[in-house]
C-alpha cells in the first residue's frame, strides 16, 4: 500500500481553526436559531465587503444560486442563455429547469473561461436563426480564474442581456483588483466543501448590487414570500442558507484572504517547476485566481494518473464529458465551428493536488511525480 497525500487537505485547515469552528457549531445548536439565525446575516454582510457586492444572499448551494436571479428575471421558454460547455452540470443545469434554452459557447483554450469572440459568433447565429431571444450570459470562473468579464459584459450590454458571474469556484477572484460583480449582475458562490470557500455541507451564496433583485431574491428564496410570513407574493422555493454552516464560513471567510495568497505561492511553486515539461496554467492578464483546481494538460491522461497514483498522488479530471455531449443536453444548440477548445480541453485536462496547505514534503512528492511520468 502506498501511503497517499491528501487532493485537498481539509484536515489542515480544521487544525488551524478547530477551536473557533467548534465554538460557532456549539453556539449555534444551544442558540436554538437553526433556520436563518443572526450568523447567516452576518456571513451575508461579510461576503458582500469581500466581494465588493452591494448585497449577498445566503441560499441551499451553488446551483440554486444561479437559478434564483434567472427566476427573478423570468427567464422563460424562448430565451437563450449563453453558456460555456465546458463545466460543471449546474451552469446548464439551471436553464433548463426554466424552460429556456442553452446556447453553447466555446472557452478560450489557455484559460478555460468563456471565449468572448464565439460568445459573438453564438449570438450571431441566435439572431439569424430567430426562433429564440438571447436573454443572459453565464460565464463560469473555471479552476478559480476570472472569466474575460470587460469583453464579455460589453458583448451582454450591447444586446441587452443579464449577465451572471458563475464564481462557484471562484468567490475571491479579481480581474484588474476589481470582483466579478464589478461587471455581472449577479455573481453567484458554492460552498460546497472542496470549493475554495468551502463549508461542512453543502451551501451558497449570490452577490448582486441592485436593491431591488436583492427584494426579489430574499423573497424567492422563502416559497415566494410577501409582506407577510404566510403570505405569497410569488412562486418560490424553499433554498436558505443553514446556520451552522454560516457560523462555519464565519471562521473560514476570516482567513480567506490568507489561503488565497497561500494558494498562489503553491500555484507559483508548480509553475516554476513543471513548466518546462507539462502545459501549466495561465491566468488573464490582470488576473488573480483562488485556484480552485491547478490543471494542467498531458497527452496520455490515462498512463499519466496511473503513474501518479502509483505514487501516492490523487489527481482529478474536470470534466471529462463536455456538456453539450451528455445526452439530456444534446438537444441545444452549439455555437457555429463546434467546440473545439472545449473538445480538446475535455480530453487532455488533469487536475494536481492543490489548497492552502500545500508545500514543502508533499507538494515535491507531487512534482517528482509528475516529471518522472512524463520524462
Ligand atoms: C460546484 C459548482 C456549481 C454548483 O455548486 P453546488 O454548491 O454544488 O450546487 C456550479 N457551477 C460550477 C462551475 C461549480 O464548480
């Protein structure tokens, strides 16, 4: 048996935080506030400050983030919402439970974030087809990076078009020392554990700069609730951010800043090792990723992860099936070309060890690993 490093080293960071976390749990369950308690509103007004956001919501996760201001927008059958294939199910996910289309859009094969030049080409195509609106554009902050948001906002505002900041991985990212809410309408959080900002089950978050989408969200997000408790205004759901997992984020939120550096100074030390021989990450120019996932690409995946786990190190592929190839999705439409950045990403993309935690002895069992499987 090989002794294995951890992918993501949780364990180190509960050490760092144990006694502050414990605390915030126990707190919770004597205060008997387990629906919507005073730490999901201070968690609220925390991550707002840090992401630069008028408002933040708390809500159940990172899904029903993105689903609740394409709800407040009633984006509906007939709409053609601009996504990126190549990420998680969520991004499309949502539009579908709208009734609205997905349009597929191709990434840029350095960055993997949304290519502004085929989110054009895809509108494009939209317009001369004429069967649908384009009515917003999700760009996804893949691996933790900013998306191309100057570029990608113009092309929205141009057309009219919401624009939603996909920062489930992404939640701290700056692209010229400003968040992507600066340019979306809504950027929307995972704290789904292994995300960078992760909590002890699941949860999320959207951050918005409109009062009045604030109103709306808050009230979409109880069962459609009015003025009064048992009173609705609208058709909802039932998606609320947990206590306990609020308290939690309070102790973790309160040293993000710190992982976010620390994550880079480990993103810097692979680069400076392993860019001689495997394609390493870029990020935009300006920009600064949370490193969500550091991804590299190699010609044999296969041989590559078994030489690695070989050696004890787990690595991950994100994603192996582009959206637009899963079978309830091959129904919408795909930019005209194709794909083929997302295509060829799919197919060579593998993902190392990375979190704040990481250096000295096992990110150089990672390193070692990676140059001996493909030297
Ligand atoms: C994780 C993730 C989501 C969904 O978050 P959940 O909290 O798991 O619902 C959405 N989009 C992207 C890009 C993600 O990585």
């Amino acid at each position: 048996m090989v002794d294995f490093v951890p992918f993501i080293d949780l364990a180190a960071q509960r050490e760092r935080i144990r006694a502050k976390l414990d605390a915030q749990i126990e707190n919770v369950i004597e205060s008997g506030k387990y629906i919507l308690g005073p730490q999901v509103t201070e968690l609220e007004q925390k991550l707002a400050e840090f992401g630069q956001a008028g408002f933040a919501l708390g809500c159940a996760n990172g899904t029903d983030a993105i689903a609740l201001p394409l709800a407040a927008w009633g984006i509906r059958p007939g709409d053609a919402v601009f996504v990126p294939s190549f990420t998680f199910a969520s991004t499309a996910e949502v539009v579908a439970w709208m009734g609205a289309s997905v349009v597929f859009v191709d990434i840029d094969p350095d960055l993997y974030t949304m290519d502004p030049e085929s989110l054009r080409k895809a509108i494009e195509m939209v317009e001369a087809d004429g069967e649908l609106r384009p009515a917003a554009v999700i760009a996804v902050d893949m691996f933790g990076q900013p998306a191309n948001y100057p570029e990608i906002n113009d092309i929205a505002r141009a057309k009219g078009m919401k624009l939603i900041a996909d920062s489930a991985q992404g939640y701290g990212c700056t692209l010229g020392g400003q968040h992507p809410i600066h340019w979306a309408d809504v950027a929307t959080v995972s704290f789904y554990p292994a995300k960078p900002l992760g909590a002890y089950g699941d949860g999320g978050a959207m951050l918005g700069k409109d009062e009045a989408l604030h109103e709306l969200l808050k009230s979409l997000h109880v069962h459609g609730m009015g003025a009064d408790r048992y009173e609705y205004a609208r058709i909802g759901m039932n998606s609320r951010l947990d206590t306990i997992q609020a308290a939690i984020l309070l102790e973790k939120l309160a040293i993000f800043a710190d992982e976010i550096r620390a994550r880079n100074e480990a993103a810097d030390r692979y680069a400076a090792a392993l860019s001689d021989v495997v394609k390493t990450p870029k990020v935009i120019d300006g920009g600064v990723s949370t490193w969500a996932q550091y991804t590299i690409e190699v010609d044999d995946r296969d041989g590559f992860r078994a030489a690695l786990a070989e050696k004890g190190i787990p690595t991950a592929v994100y994603y192996p099936i582009p959206m637009h190839k899963h079978e309830p999705y091959a129904k919408y439409p795909v930019v005209t070309g194709g794909l083929p950045a997302t295509d060829a990403a799919a197919e060579r993309v593998v993902s190392l060890p990375m979190d704040a935690y990481l250096d000295g002895e096992r990110q150089q069992r990672v390193i070692d690993a990676v140059k001996a499987a493909v030297g």
